[in-house]
C-alpha cells in the first residue's frame, strides 16, 4: 500500500479499544467468588515465567518503552518498578501523561506497564513478565488524538521520542487508519537502530481499515488467544478474530488489570490484543538480558524461529491468524539469536515500507543495544525527553496451532465466569469528526 505525503481525512480509530480493550469483564477486589475462579495471571505459568526466574532473568538492564494514551505510576504494584513517564504527550494538542482518573484511556495504559513490571500486591496480585527492566511511558495524546508534529501522527512521533531515548524495545498497543510517509521514516530509523516494535493487531474482522502502526515492515504484530488457543472472537463470540499479517500469538483473553470503572481500588479483566503486545515486548526484554549483544533482528529471527509451530517446521500461517505461532518463552530463552541471521525477517509486512533502502538511509545495519541508563523511580519524569522447549502437539493434529501452545494448562481448569460484559469500541475521525 503506498502512502501519502498529504494525510488523508480518513476515518481513524486511534482509540487504544480499538487495538486493545475489546471486551472488559470487571472483577470487584475481594469478591469471594473471583477467588474461586481460575488465576487470572494464568498467562504467567502458563508461559513459564517462574524459569525465567529461576534463570535470574527479570529484564534488568532492558531499556522497554511502552506508548499509549495515560497512565496512574503512583499504583501499590509499581512501588520499587524502573518505571519513567515522559514529560508531556506527542498530541499536537497537548494533554497530560499522568491521569489520577481511572478513565478507559488511563486505564488501559496502566495496564500495558502493569503487565510488564507489575509487583504483587493484596488479594489479586498482578505480576509483570519483565519486572526489573527500566520502562518508560509515553503518552500519545488523548484517544481521540491523531495530529502530531511534523506530519507524524501522535502515536508514532511517541515511537520516535522512545527510539531516539535509546530504549531496546517499543510496545504499542494502538492503532490507527492513517500512515503518512513521515510515520514510515519514524519505523526505518527504529529499525535503522535495531529497536523492536511490537504492536497490537485489530480486535475486530470489521476493522480493515486499520493499517497502523502493525502492518509496517519490520515490525512485530501481535493477536490474543486464551489459555486453550483459541483466538479472540468478534462480539457475536463465535467468529474468530482473523488477521493474516499477524507475527505471533501470545496470551490476551481474560487478563487482570488494574482498577475499574469504580476506581484505582478494583481489578478488571480484560481481553484484547493490546494484552498480547507487552507480554511479546517482555518475553523479548528476557531474551536481551540473557543475550545482550544480539540485535534487534535477530531477536525477532529468535522469536519467530522458537514458535512450536515453527519447531515442527511448519511455515507462517498467513490465513488462520496465527503467524509463526504462539510465543514459546521457553524456547525462545534457549535460543542464542547471536548465531541467527542480522536480517529483519518482516520486511514483507501489507505496508511494503519502509524498504531496506529507507532503513539503510535512516543509519545502515541496525546494531546491538548500548547499556541502558538508570531510570527515575515510578511516578518520576525523564528529562532527557521531549514532548527447554515446551511438548509439540499431538501427531497428526489439525489446524495451524490450536494444539501448539506453549501455556496450555491441563485438565480440571474452569473457564472465567463472566461477570459483567462491556463492549467498548471507540471511533474517531481526524479532526475529531465522529465515525458512523
């Protein structure tokens, strides 16, 4: 698809629901009968992070940037995180990083930092996958915020603000319609660099108007499946969420999150491919721990090759949604991604830019990342920027990967009774004109 010096007045959906909170099924703190449901940290044995552990691997030393719309740093389980919030948003219109409110926005940012260094705290502990890595929070603007500076729109000006902070590795759990050619060159520096985007993918088979920022070259695009593989489904329940560019799968149905409609107190669950995002960024901040001199493509060259499906020698599914497969954090842990190939290996992504000529004129061949930096403690800002492999299916099994994940959990498991069922979808137009 090309793209466009003069950004076209298109629909857009920014609104982190869009790529993320599809469905949030609130869980009052304390509830009795929340506890006899099943963990919702599911994801965490799940994927084996208690080897991570036992590894020493928390993330320390990975410099994680994660941007979103707002956050609250002040909550009980960022107490003794490395967590920064960058001064200021990237919305041409300004707005504030830090919100005490526990709006959709706000909360949702929240979320994607809790899941990669949250600490546990009271009745329904929320853990992180990369506890120790030094992350920072930048603010896109608020939701319906599309207009950054210099013809970038706001959620990539804050990808740039993150790739020349120096940080390792971009979370994004957003999206958007629109993808000017400056928002190209924001992707062709990071990669240029030897950063790694990860991004959430649609939450809706509706959503195809949604190109941004997953389907640029190079970058990383996530889907969420629960913990018996299946995809997330559109709101009818049934339909399963389908996008063929999608990178991997990882964990994003039925994940706890901080606060809730009532306030910063309550958890809620939520489902969403926003989820799926920062548990990818994280399994990859374990990986840039254990092997720091690798590059940023041959960390993705570690993470695609490590899927069961991959292990099993089976090719990219570009039809069911599933990628390269489900995120292995054990595999992935015992890949040494420094004997791979320096090559992005996504540089086919729907997009088609940046080229590998736009990424050698950004800077040349990406490099191994710098020692990081200390970092604030949480609720500080960072001046220094501006506004052992897991058992592979069953013989002769059937579809892509319903029966390769990695965190399958065996029998004698309930499914998460629903408590109260929301379905957020959040459309904006430029210029803040509502979409139909």
């Amino acid at each position: 698809m090309k793209t466009s010096s003069t950004r076209p007045r298109a629909r857009v959906l920014q609104a982190l629901v869009a790529f993320g909170l599809a469905v949030m099924m609130s869980v009052c703190a304390g509830s009795a009968a929340s506890a006899e449901q099943e963990d919702p940290n599911w994801w965490y044995n799940g994927m084996h992070v208690d080897e991570a552990r036992a590894e020493g691997l928390t993330g320390a030393g990975v410099k994680i940037a994660v941007v979103d719309t707002a956050i609250n740093p002040n909550l009980g389980p960022f107490q003794g995180a490395n967590l920064t919030v960058s001064p200021g948003t990237s919305c041409a219109a300004g707005g504030d990083p830090v919100s005490e409110v526990p709006s959709d926005g706000a909360r949702h940012g929240t979320g994607m930092v809790a899941l990669l260094v949250a600490r546990p705290v009271g009745e329904y502990p929320m853990r992180g996958i990369a506890p120790d890595a030094d992350v920072t929070f930048y603010s896109a603007g608020p939701d319906e915020c599309v207009d950054g500076p210099d013809g970038r729109t706001s959620i990539m000006d804050a990808v740039l603000r993150a790739v020349r902070d120096g940080n390792r590795i971009v979370s994004v759990s957003m999206g958007q319609s629109e993808a000017p050619e400056a928002d190209a060159a924001v992707v062709a520096e990071a990669l240029a660099k030897g950063v790694v985007i990860v991004t959430s993918s649609p939450n809706h088979n509706v959503e195809t108007n949604l190109v941004s920022p997953y389907t640029y070259n190079g970058v990383v695009s996530t889907a969420a499946v629960g913990r018996d593989g299946a995809q997330q489904t559109d709101p009818d329940g049934v339909t399963p969420v389908i996008v063929p560019s999608v990178t991997v799968v990882a964990p994003g149905i039925g994940i706890l999150g901080l606060g809730n409609a009532d306030g910063w107190e309550g958890y809620s669950l939520s489902t969403g491919s926003s989820n799926a995002a920062p548990l990818v960024a994280g399994s990859l901040a374990l990986l840039a721990q254990k092997y720091p001199a690798a590059t940023g493509n041959q960390l993705i060259q570690a993470l695609i090759s490590s899927t069961a499906q991959a292990r099993l020698g089976k090719p990219r599914d570009e039809t069911g949604g599933y990628g390269y497969g489900a995120v292995s954090l054990r595999n992935l842990l015992a890949t040494d991604p420094t004997t791979l190939p320096d090559e992005n290996p996504l540089m086919d992504n729907p997009l088609g830019v940046p080229t590998a000529a736009d990424v050698a004129a950004a800077g040349g061949t990406p490099t191994s990342s710098q020692e990081p930096s200390a970092s604030p403690g949480a609720g500080q800002t960072d001046t220094g920027s501006t506004p052992g492999t897991d058992a592979p299916p069953a013989a002769g099994s059937t579809g892509a990967m319903s029966a390769a994940l990695p965190w399958l959990i065996g029998g004698g498991v309930g499914v998460l009774a629903v408590v109260i069922v929301v379905v957020i979808v959040v459309a904006t137009r430029t210029r803040r004109t509502p979409a139909p």
